[in-house]
C-alpha cells in the first residue's frame, strides 16, 4: 500500500515533544524493566529517532491509544518513582503529545480519503 500524498514527509515526522515522550519511555522501561511489548520499543525507537510514520503506522498507533487510554485511569499512572506499565508504554507511544498528532494525522488521511 502507498502512502497517501495528503501528507508530507514533514507532516509524518514525529514532532520533538513526541520524540521526547517516547526517549523517556525507553529510559523508564530500561530503569524499572517493565512497560510495553517489543513492538512498542521499536515504536520508541522510530519516534525519538524522528523517522517518518506510514499510513499503517498511523492507523496502528491510533488503535493503540484508543485501546490503551482507560490504562490513564490505573494506579501509579505517572508515578515518579514507580510509574505504571501502563505509563511507561504510553510513553513509548509518544504519550499525550504522540495522541495528539497521531489523532490528527488519522482525520487528515480519513478527509483526504474521502
């Protein structure tokens, strides 16, 4: 499948908040050896590396955040000394700014597809 020329490769750079959301994922689930899956890492990976998301990113990262948005409402969300894996895998998702983009990047693909 090709990606839809709606979006540029800018558009589908992750922002700097994003990538730093899911720099401290990865720097969490190394410090407290929990949080997220493998896919999840190299998700991290990707993010703070910056490197462009495809249309099957896009819709797997929004699924993700759709699935996981009751994990806000788990205990020690956002705990400083002992965060959830729930948190910590967020975070590897790019977190509340990584939703965010992630939310509109899916709406622009939606409307350019008619």
């Amino acid at each position: 499948m090709i990606d839809h020329p709606a979006l540029s490769d800018e558009d589908r750079t992750p922002p700097a908040t994003v990538a730093a959301q899911a720099a401290r994922g990865l720097a969490l689930r190394e410090e407290h050896g929990r949080g997220g899956t493998e896919v999840g890492e190299r998700r991290a990976e990707q993010l703070s590396d910056r490197r462009t998301v495809s249309d099957r990113d896009i819709k797997s990262m929004y699924s993700y955040f759709a699935r996981h948005a009751v994990d806000k409402h788990g205990r020690d969300w956002a705990n400083p000394k002992k965060p959830s894996a729930g948190y910590i895998a967020w975070l590897l998702w790019g977190g509340d700014p990584g939703r965010e983009w992630i939310n509109g990047l899916r709406a622009r693909l939606r409307e350019a597809q008619g």
